[in-house]
C-alpha cells in the first residue's frame, strides 16, 4: 500500500516538503495541516533574502545547495517567486570594522562561499548612494532576493498541482505514536488522520506538538520586524547588510525598499500569532538604514509588518528525524534564515520520509542536533 504523510504547517518549509515528496513518488499520499492560511507566519512576513554570505559554518553547505536551485525555480514551479540575483553587498563603515574582514572572507571561500572583497569605489559602483564612510566592502555574486508572498503562492499551487492535498483551517492538536512508531496526527476538531510519517515544521508552534509524544525543543517564538518605503526609481540591485549594524535592505521590482535586519517588535498572543510593530525598533532600522545608504532620507515609510520566527539558542535549525519515534521529522528553528534554504530543505525532508539517500553531506553540520 502507499505511504502516506502528514506535514503539519503550511509554510514554505513544509510546502517544499509536500511538493518535494509527491515528485519523488506519485503513489504517496501528501496532506498539509495549516492550521490559519498558507504563508500565515514566517514564510509570508519574510523579507525574502536568499543569501549564502555571512552564515554559519553548519548552515553553508545547505545554503550553497539551495542557491544552486533557485534561478531556476520559477521553471520548476511553473509560478513567480520575484527572484533575482542582484548580488550581496556587506560594507564596512569604519577602520575597525574593514580591518576584521579578510578574515571572515578567507574562512567562508574556504568552504566555497565565492566572497570578493571591493574596495570603496567598487562598492558605490555596485551600490551607488552608499554612506560616504564606506571603507569598502565584501561582495557575494550568487546572493539575491525574492517575494516572499509571492513565492508562498508559488510553492503552494506547485504543490496542489503535484496532487498534495492542503488543508487549511486545521489545527494539528497532537501526534500519536504506538510502539516507538508515529501513527496518526490528531486535529483539535478531533479528527484523526493515520500516517506513515508526520513532518512537524509548524514554525515557532513545533514545540507544544512535539511535546505530544515527549519530545522537548529548546524553540523561542522572537517577532522579526520589516519596513517598507514608498516606490522610487530603480537605484540599488543589491542586498545591503553592514558590518557592525543590524541591517538588510532590498529595492523591490516597484521601487519601494524593504528595511529589515533582525529588529525586534512585540508578541501580543504568540499562540495566535499576534504581535504588534515597536516604534523604537522602526527609528533605529531607520536610522541605521539611512546611516549606511542615505538616498533613503527622501523616501517615507509606506508600511510595517512582523512575523514570529522560531529561534534555537545557537540559532541553528533542528533538522531530521527524531530517534526513539520512527517516523516522525522534525525541521524548525531557522532562526531568521530558513527562507533561502527552502528548495534544499524541502527536498531533504522528502527523501527522509521516503527513506531515499538524505544528503547528509548537505546537512552534516547539524547532525549532532538531531532531536530525541
Ligand atoms: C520578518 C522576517 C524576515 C525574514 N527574512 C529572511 C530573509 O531575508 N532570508 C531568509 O533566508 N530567511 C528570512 N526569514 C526566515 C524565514 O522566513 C523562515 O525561516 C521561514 O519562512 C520558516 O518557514 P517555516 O515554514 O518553517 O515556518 P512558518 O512560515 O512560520 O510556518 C509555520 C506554519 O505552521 C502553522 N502552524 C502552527 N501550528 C500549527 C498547528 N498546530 N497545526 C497546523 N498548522 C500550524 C502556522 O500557521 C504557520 O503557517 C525571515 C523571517 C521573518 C519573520
């Protein structure tokens, strides 16, 4: 008979997961539990960076193998992601800052990250308008970025249309297992639905479903902050980050600037997904984004938004399969970088489920956290 799997979440995680599962074998029977609509945390709140500059040492491999995927992928998912690859540009505004960075430079080429360090005039060649301090820069051609909402669309009808079955509007209220086996996912309507194998990637929630069956994650919910401008003609191709400062900046397709960084806002319910924007972090973003490329003194704020990101305490995800429950995958805890590593995830994920060759060598680095 054929298998059948549970992903439980209907983020870009788990979409790539369900589309990645029903490519590998046509006769497996995929079902998304989600339990708001597609997109509604993370994934949909993401300022879509696709960067392999800059990551953890754990976390290059994957990287490198995911941005290998994506100028393809709209082909792939027949859909519009909005990617582009416009290149990363990390500066440093101050000596200090410049001295330390051929180091990090050296460290990442080694394991295949291609980083050229520019000098100052390179760097307002490739980003002109930049801050006039700028010392120079490190540059990552295979770095870009995409639309977050739009990629979500994407994935999700690629998925339906490989005959996944989504579902929204169910809340996965617990895991059942029997014998050392993963049986069934349990909805809070109360029904249950019998599995193989249940993927939870339920975001910053993995962690309550996972106590279901005993297993413990050490996942904090943090709401990460994002800033729009009003449009503006095409100036900067792209993605902006400063040494010393947090800050990633994007000029989308319409013109209009993507602010983000990692700035902090608010959780009002984080069980129900609510958080609210804080002033103080939309000045400081502000500040530090004008400090670093001031054309953005002219432009006025158009938005703010939030999404709740699920943090590890090394922020690292947690990704595999959990021992002592067969059956039962576990990928969360991407703290603030999963967007970028979907493709390769999502494949990985399959060919766990499916008892394929996982590529271990993508994801060796993470092998000592595998949950249990
Ligand atoms: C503001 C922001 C900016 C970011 N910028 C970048 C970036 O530039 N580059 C990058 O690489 N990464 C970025 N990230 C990180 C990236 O977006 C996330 O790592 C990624 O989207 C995580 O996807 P996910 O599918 O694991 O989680 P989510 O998108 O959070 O999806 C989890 C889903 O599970 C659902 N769910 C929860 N509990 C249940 C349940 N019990 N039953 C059913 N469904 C449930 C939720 O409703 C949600 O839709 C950013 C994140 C944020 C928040």
């Amino acid at each position: 008979m054929s298998r059948s799997v549970v992903v439980i979440g209907g983020g870009l995680i788990e979409l790539s997961a369900a589309l990645h599962l029903r490519r590998a074998d046509a006769g497996v029977r995929v079902t998304v539990l989600e339990r708001a609509h597609v997109g509604a945390a993370a994934s949909g709140a993401s300022a879509a960076g696709v960067r392999v500059m800059g990551r953890d040492p754990a976390e290059r491999a994957l990287a490198l193998e995911s941005l290998k995927r994506w100028p393809d992928l709209d082909r792939e998912l027949e859909g519009r992601t909005g990617y582009r690859r416009g290149g990363g540009l990390r500066v440093a505004l101050d000596d200090d800052e410049w001295r330390q960075v051929p180091r990090t430079v050296a460290e990442q080429r080694a394991d295949g990250v291609p980083l050229e360090l520019v000098d100052a005039a390179t760097a307002r060649r490739l980003a002109p308008g930049l801050a006039p301090d700028c010392r120079g820069a490190v540059h990552c051609p295979i770095d870009g970025q995409a639309e977050a909402l739009a990629t979500v669309r994407a994935f999700a009808a690629a998925a339906r249309r490989a005959g996944a079955r989504l579902e929204e509007g169910v809340d996965a209220g617990a895991l059942v297992a029997e014998g050392g086996r993963l049986v069934a996912v349990v909805g809070k309507d109360g029904q249950r639905r019998p599995c193989d194998v249940a993927i939870v990637a339920a975001g910053s929630w993995s962690g309550p479903l996972l106590a279901t069956v005993g297993v413990k994650l050490p996942l904090r919910g943090r709401p990460l902050q994002i800033l729009l401008t009003d449009s503006a003609p095409p100036a900067l191709a792209s993605v902006l980050g400063c040494f010393g400062r947090p800050l990633s900046l994007k000029q989308l397709a319409d013109g209009a600037y993507l602010i983000g960084g990692g700035w902090p806002a608010r959780i009002v319910d984080e069980a129900a997904n609510r958080w609210e924007v804080l002033d103080d972090s939309v000045r400081g973003s502000l500040d530090v984004a004008r400090s670093v490329f001031p054309p953005l003194i002219e432009r006025t704020l158009a938005r703010s938004w939030a999404g709740i990101e699920a943090f590890t305490p090394d922020d690292l995800p947690v990704l595999g399969p959990v021992s002592g429950t067969n059956g039962l995958l576990v990928a969360a805890g991407f703290s603030g970088h999963g967007f970028a590593l979907v493709p390769a995830v999502g494949d990985i994920l399959a060919r766990l489920a499916l008892d394929l060759d996982p590529l271990r060598h993508l994801w060796s680095g993470l092998g000592a956290r595998f949950p249990s």
